[in-house]
C-alpha cells in the first residue's frame, strides 16, 4: 500500500480551502465598495441557499455540471482543450429528442435509445476536431469553438416547423414532447423533485476513476499528457488517444442536457439552457480533474448561483456571485501550482539528501 505523505495531503486539502477563503476576502472589498455589509451579504445567502427546496435545485443544477466538468477533465488529462462542450451537448441533446419522440420504443428502451443517440452524436461532434488535429495539425481550440457556433447554427435551422421542430405556443418552438412513458425516473422528496440522472452522474464519475486509474487506457492517456515523447518513446501511438479521448469527451458532454431533456422539459427548445459547456472548464479547473474535486465544485458553483437570486431582492449587485466564482477558479489554479511548485522543492531536497547520505557512506 503506498504510504500518504500527510505534509502532502495536508497542502492538497488546504490550497482549496486557502484560495475559497481569498476568494471571499476579495469579494467583501467588493461588497464594502459597493456599499453593502460582507457579513450580512454572506449570511443571506448561505441562509438562502440551505433551504430544503433550494438545496434540492442546487442538486439538480450541480448534475448538468458535474457531466460538464467530466468531459472537459477527460480532454485536460490528455492536454487537450476541449472547449467545444457546448456545442457537443447542445446539438446531442437535439438529436436526441428528435429520435426520442419519433421512434416508436416502449419507455424504458426509449430513454436508453436518447441516452445512446446524445453519447454517440456528441462524440461524433468532438470527433471532427479529432481529425483536424491528428490529420491536419489544427489545434482543438479553434476547431472546437467553429464547432460550437455550427452547431448553434445547425440547431437554430432545424429547429423550426417547417423541419423537425413545432410550434408550440406563438412564441415557442420546440421539438416533439417526448412520450411521459420514456420520462427520466425522479425522486419526489417532500420539499421538492430531484432529478433520477443523478446516478447517472455518479456513475459516470466512477467509471472516470476507474478508467483513469485502474485500466491500460488511463495509464496511456495520462502518460500522454504528461509527456507526449515519453509515451511515443513507450509504444503509445498518440494519434489514436488523441481520437479517443476526445471520443469519450464528447460523449460524456452528450449526456449534458439530458437531465433537463429527461427530467425536466421533455422537449429541446429555444429555452433550452445554454452555457453549461464553459461553466464545466470553470468546475474542471477547480476540482483539478478530479471526479470528487469536480463534484464539490459543481454543488459549490450551482450553491453561488442559487443563493445570488436572493441579492436582487435585497439590493445587492448579484455580480457579486460571478467576481466570487471567477476569483475562486483563479485562487484555486494558482495555489496548486504553488503546491506543485513546493512539492517539486521538496523532492529536490530529499533525493539531494539521498545523495549525500549515499555518498558519505561511500567514503566511509
């Protein structure tokens, strides 16, 4: 069993909580600017948001998340930036409502058909950035923001009555509701509904433990990005895991609308949410790509957005929430890599201690 370094793990638990903690302090400046109370501000919305039906949306909100921070961590483990997550969930969530409505299944293998058909076209989609890069050198960035407008784009054109879209009301247009037999299975609590894909969720984070940590696949990808010449120099054709792993990222960011499509709306429309695919790079950064790390910081970035409802109503500026979560994101980057940067030092030290240790003994 490997031993845990507690100085280590101490430092690992310590830099997020430093840098929420900076995050915070900077805030009340802002609020003390602004005219307003830190400690009141605060306490409004810690109240605000610990209220049972307000904790039971946080929830639900943190899943869309916590798919979002996964599939970006996916591309981060391997250096790929995959900033085309938007794109990728909003077009597979189309598909996926259109095939769900139109193919005739008995519920339970429809929702297994929308499930199948959003993982297989947002992989699909990320995919084509695969492509250009491996083939073309074109680097995942600027592919994949091309790719989120064309799929704005593709979603917007089909998305009408005259193709695979319906008008609703005079002022909406949305696709086919899906039957109420294929409805996502949810959890009725007394102070509100919380969505059933949320053990979808938890299953999707332990399937990226487990294919990270415990499978030749994760050891490849992880090497790769590490050092892409240390890994062709070991046999691993580099090229493939680029393909792969934006594959798997763009399938896990095909799963993102589905708690709304499934357990909410039923329908893709143009209310549909959007934004999920940037708000996830925010939630991979803070939860260092790690699937316990990504899912406090979805329930932590979903909590800020719930509890800023309440600064309207008490006239505080509500953009007090995004300076906080946009601080923390920052805080928490540049303390890892002060840790990092520690940790460097004191392996330095030892192995020069090692060596010195070594070397009297062999004068002795």
């Amino acid at each position: 069993m490997r031993r845990v370094d507690p100085r280590a793990a101490g430092l690992a638990i310590g830099a997020p909580v430093l840098a929420v903690l900076f995050a915070a302090l900077l805030s009340s400046i802002a609020l003390v600017i602004s005219g307003s109370s830190p400690i009141e501000t605060f306490q409004s919305i810690v109240d605000y948001g610990t209220r049972p039906h307000n904790l039971i949306e946080i929830v639900n909100k943190s899943v869309t998340y916590y798919l979002s921070g996964l599939a970006v961590a996916i591309g981060f483990r391997m250096n790929l930036f995959n900033i085309g997550v938007d794109g990728q969930y909003r077009i597979a969530a189309f598909a996926a409502a259109v095939v769900g409505a139109a193919v005739p299944l008995p519920g339970v293998l429809r929702i297994v058909l929308v499930i199948l058909v959003a993982v297989v076209v947002g992989a699909l989609w990320a995919g084509l950035a695969a492509v250009l890069k491996v083939t073309r050198g074109v680097s995942e960035v600027i592919s994949t923001i091309m790719l989120n407008a064309i799929a704005g784009g593709l979603v917007f054109y089909f998305l009408s009555p005259e193709r695979l879209g319906v008008q609703a009301t005079s002022n909406q247009i949305r696709t086919e509701l899906l039957p109420a037999d294929s409805w996502f299975p949810n959890f009725a609590l007394s102070d509100g509904t919380l969505y059933g894909f949320v053990l979808v969720a938890i299953g999707c984070g332990a399937a990226y433990w487990v294919l990270l940590n415990r499978t030749r696949f994760g050891f490849d990808l992880r090497a790769t990005g590490l050092s892409e010449s240390a890994a062709v120099a070991s046999g691993v054709n580099v090229k493939r895991m680029v393909v792969a792993s934006m594959l798997l990222s763009g399938g896990v960011a095909g799963l993102v609308g589905l708690p709304v499509l499934l357990s909410d709306t039923h329908y893709y429309g143009q209310d549909f949410p959007l934004g999920y695919g940037f708000t996830g790079i925010a939630i991979a950064l803070l939860g260092r790509n790690h699937p316990v790390g990504i899912a406090f910081g979805a329930l932590l970035w979903s909590f800020l957005e719930r509890s800023s409802l309440i600064l309207d109503i008490q006239g505080v500026p509500k953009e007090i929430v995004t300076i906080m979560q946009g601080v923390t994101v920052l805080s928490v980057v540049i303390a890892y890599e002060l840790v990092r940067r520690f940790g460097l030092v004191r392996q330095q030290r030892r192995v020069a201690a090692e060596l010195s240790a070594q070397g009297a003994e062999a004068r002795a």
